[in-house]
C-alpha cells in the first residue's frame, strides 16, 4: 500500500511504500521505499499519511529493477608480486556504483 511521507532531506511530501516498522526509545521508525525517487529512507510516525486517491494516480516516476546477470567486482592488488586482477565481489563498492551512474548518465 502507498502512503505519503515527509522527507527531511528534500523537505516535501512524497509517495512511498512502507518495508519495516522499529521502535526507538521513544518513537516508531519506518522504513520507507520513495517510489519517485527510488530510495530508502526512514520516517518517524508522525510524519505518514494516507494518501488521497487523485495522489495516487500520478505515475510513478522510478520503477525499483535488477540488472540481469551483472555481479559486482573488485580490484584484488598484490602488492608482493606487483600484479592486479578484477575478482568477483560480495557487495557493489561505492567506487563501481558511481562509476554505473556516471555510464547511465
């Protein structure tokens, strides 16, 4: 179900899906998908609202996606043999996820 929540950082209001509720010591913390802006941020309670229906009908302006058979890399340095390889990585590495946004671009 989409709701509408408050952003600190971008200070507006904007649609989201809720992924996972956790209380703090003396509030509720959501979990949030911004479904316009495709990323994660948490919430207090107090800043959700049920979204009017006219809200709802605007499209969607990001779509959450996976990239078909692409495996994160690293850069494995030997500095005893002086050698370099790309080994497959556990985890994207900030470095590689900049570098995939600036070939998007």
């Amino acid at each position: 179900q989409i709701c509408v929540v408050f952003s600190e950082e971008l200070k507006c209001w904007c649609r989201a899906v809720i992924k996972s509720i956790m209380y703090c010591t003396d509030h509720y913390r959501t979990k949030c998908f911004l479904v316009d802006y495709a990323k994660y941020i948490f919430v207090k309670s107090k800043d959700i609202r049920v979204a009017m229906e006219a809200f709802l009908q605007i499209p969607r302006r990001a779509k959450k996606c996976r990239l078909y058979c692409t495996n994160p890399v690293t850069l494995h340095i030997n500095f005893c043999e002086d050698t370099a390889k790309i080994v497959p990585a556990k985890r994207w590495d900030s470095a590689a996820t900049r570098y995939f946004q600036n070939l998007l671009k």
